[in-house]
C-alpha cells in the first residue's frame, strides 16, 4: 500500500472518521445464515438498531440528491437507489452537524471529569496479561520514556472485576490468531479545491469548514 497513512491519538478512527453509517445489506449483511430473516428483523430489533442509536445515526435530505436519483433512474431496486447518507452527527436547523466522537458516546473521555475513569495517553499496551484462560490486567509503556508498568482488574468480593482491550493492528505486537492478518481497507476518491483567500475574504467568513473539532454538512450514498 504505497500511500497508506496510519493514525495515532487518543481516540482512534472515531476522532476523525467520515461518520458514514450505511446500513448492510446483500453480501455485506451478518444475516447469520438467515437472509431471508434478516430484513424482517432489521433494524427495530438487532444490534445494527442499537448501535444506530449510539451512534447518533440520522439521514438527511441534502442537496443533489434529485439530480442523482434522475440520473440513476431504474439502476438497482428502490431500496438501493440514491439517497442521504445515514451519518453519525448531532442534528442542527442548518450549517455543520458536529460528528460522533468517542466522546459524545462516553462524555468522561473528553471531560475528564468522572472520579472512576482516568484517560491515558502516549502510552502502548505491550502485552496481556492472562490468568486461567482470563485477560486480568495488562502490560503498558509510556511512549516519551519507555516507562513500563503494569495494570491489573481487581475482584471485590463477589464483583468479578473485568478487562475489555482493543489492540491496534501493527503496533502493539499483541497477535492473536486473526489480528493484524486480516487488514479490512476500502479504496475512496478524494479531491481538493485551493482558495484564494485574498479574492474569497467574503465567502471565507461563512464556510462551514470555520466550525470547530469534526463536523458534516451533508452526504449522498449510492448504494
């Protein structure tokens, strides 16, 4: 992948993800051997409904989208047709719509303000640290330094104290039998515009891409 580019911050893909959440469907849908179920269930009663939820999923009407439906006329069924992009954001009247974060799904990670939750950063998890077929702590290094140390998830009396860790696919060194093997990319085209700014002062002051941390204005899906 000779123009891959890899992200490192506290976060992960969801500090700076496109907030695209299309509903799967034909050979992407986790029908579970039960195709014909699947639409019947989904999504008022499945995980997809829960996690559209969480993630603040809503779908617009942006602009352009008759132009797309008349051009695409009859390609595909109805339900596969052009449409808003289903997008994980806060809705607004008008303007940006601020994009999901992990934040917004658990507000401690950006306000620091809950006693039982502590957010550490520039530090790698090296290793596991299993018991009895259990992960019960872990092995951390501080980036600046290469301090480590070790954490561990402690029983209180009959609470069974729990480890819930995501590794990152090349860093972390961490291999069980699927991660970091299977790579999951997917090709997208981009484009940029340069602005004169001395010609466009004007329109400068009123563009969206003045808001503030990660934002949308809208997208179209083709499904």
């Amino acid at each position: 992948m000779p123009a891959a580019a890899l992200a490192w911050n506290a976060g992960g893909m969801g500090v700076h993800w496109t907030a695209a959440t299309p509903s799967p469907a034909e050979n992407e849908a986790f029908d579970f051997g039960d195709p014909v179920g699947w639409p019947k269930t989904w999504p008022p009663r499945t995980e997809c409904s829960r996690s559209r939820r969480a993630l603040w999923t809503h779908q617009g009407r942006p602009e352009g989208i008759d132009v797309l439906r008349k051009r695409y006329d009859g390609v595909g069924s109805a339900d596969r047709s052009p449409q808003p992009m289903p997008m994980a954001v806060t809705p607004t009247a008008s303007g940006p719509m601020p994009r999901t974060a992990p934040g917004t799904i658990f507000p401690a990670i950006a306000a620091s303000n809950d006693p039982a939750f502590t957010l550490v950063t520039s530090t790698l998890v090296t290793a596991l640290i299993v018991a009895d077929g259990r992960v019960t702590g872990a092995w951390l290094r501080r980036i600046v330094d290469g301090v480590e140390s070790e954490i561990l998830a402690r029983d209180r009396g009959r609470v069974r104290r729990r480890v819930a860790y995501s590794a990152t696919a090349v860093r972390s060194g961490i291999r069980p039998e699927a991660l970091g093997r299977y790579l999951n990319e997917h090709a997208f085209i981009t484009s940029r515009v340069l602005i004169d700014s001395t010609a466009s002062a004007s329109a400068l002051t009123t563009c969206p891409c003045r808001a503030r941390g990660e934002f949308s204005t809208d997208s179209l899906w083709l499904p």
